[in-house]
C-alpha cells in the first residue's frame, strides 16, 4: 500500500441538523391538517352519509380522487420535511456539506476555493425566501447579492465568499465550532503549504 497516498483524516467540525426539530415543520402539520380536514369531511358527508357537499358537488369518483391525490401529496411533502437534514462537515479534505433526499452528494469546497468567510445573522425569509436548499434566491434579484443558502432552522450562518465570486451560506447551530473548525482547516492547509 502507498503510505504517501494514505492520509490520516482529520475532522475539525461535524453538524446534523434536522427539519424534525425546526418551526417549520409545525407550519407544515397545520397546512396539512387544514388541507385534509375539509375534504376528509366532504368524503364522509358524500360517500358514507350520502348527502352531497357543497352547492354544485363533484361526483363521488372525482372527490374521492382529489382527496386521495391531495392526501397522497400532503403526505409526500411531510416525509420529505421529515427526512430532510443538513449535514455539514469540515475536515483536512475541506467543507463538505449535503442536504438530503433533495442533494444527496457530497459537496466539498477547498480551501483554495475559499477567498473569506463569517459567521452572520441573516434573515431567512427576507434574504433567501425561507429555509431549506434556497437555489432559487435569483428570481427576487438577490441572487447576487446573497448567494445560495443552505439551512434548516434559525438565523446564524457560515457565510462564504469564494474565489469566482459565488456566495454560500450555510446555517449552522454551532457557530463558534464551525468558526473554529474553519480556522483550523484554513490555517493547517496554510502551514503545509510554507
């Protein structure tokens, strides 16, 4: 075996962060609660009482249809928000970081791809349109000025600035670790380089 190409890892910052746990997800279960309960209603007024719902009611196929296609995407939705987590990494290797089932690959930035990086408070809504993978940033025309996001819960990110002019942020609960983790990374890479 080549023990030059055999290199230790070392990890320097390590952070799961689920949507289980965040706000968000309570915001999800009252749209799914409301969503269902009216047509779950107009299911049991129409199929087993018999009496029609609403003032032009829709054929027993086609309400029995929509509520098991609405149910069906309601439940799709939760299970997504449900096994969706940020895992975020440093390491001698760089930052990696994935949002799965929605980016299940690794993503690792190098260290000479990094040109600066911060800790900052940002404001999820107004900067990104919310949480989660926020790609879509561009369409409001703040794509430029804030870059993509990656988060799941607060308000405290990662921010970096990389050398082609891209901006990430990645929130993080730990800010002081990751912080420390980045230093660290930054500055062995910079001794073995001297």
């Amino acid at each position: 075996m080549n023990e030059i190409n055999k290199r230790e890892k070392v990890k320097y910052f390590d952070e799961i962060q689920y949507f289980s746990n965040s706000p968000l997800i309570w915001i999800l279960y009252i749209v799914f609660f409301f969503s269902i309960l009216p047509l779950g209603y107009a299911v049991y007024s129409q199929l087993i009482k018999g009496k029609p719902w609403g003032t032009q009611p829709m054929s027993n196929d086609g309400l029995l249809i929509t509520f098991l296609f609405i149910l069906a995407l309601m439940v799709g939705v939760l299970f997504v928000f449900l096994r969706s987590r940020l895992i975020t990494f440093i390491d001698n290797e760089g930052l990696h970081y994935r949002f799965p089932p929605l980016v299940s690959r690794d993503h690792i930035i190098d260290k000479s791809e990094i040109k600066d990086f911060k800790i900052r408070t940002y404001r999820p809504i107004l900067e990104y349109g919310g949480w989660g993978v926020r790609i879509n940033a561009q369409k409001w025309g703040r794509g430029k000025k804030y870059g993509i996001a990656y988060n799941v819960k607060g308000n405290i990110g990662l921010q970096l600035y990389l050398t082609d002019g891209k901006k990430i942020l990645i929130g993080t609960q730990k800010p002081d670790a990751i912080i420390r983790g980045m230093k660290k990374y930054m500055q062995e890479n910079k001794e073995k380089n001297e």
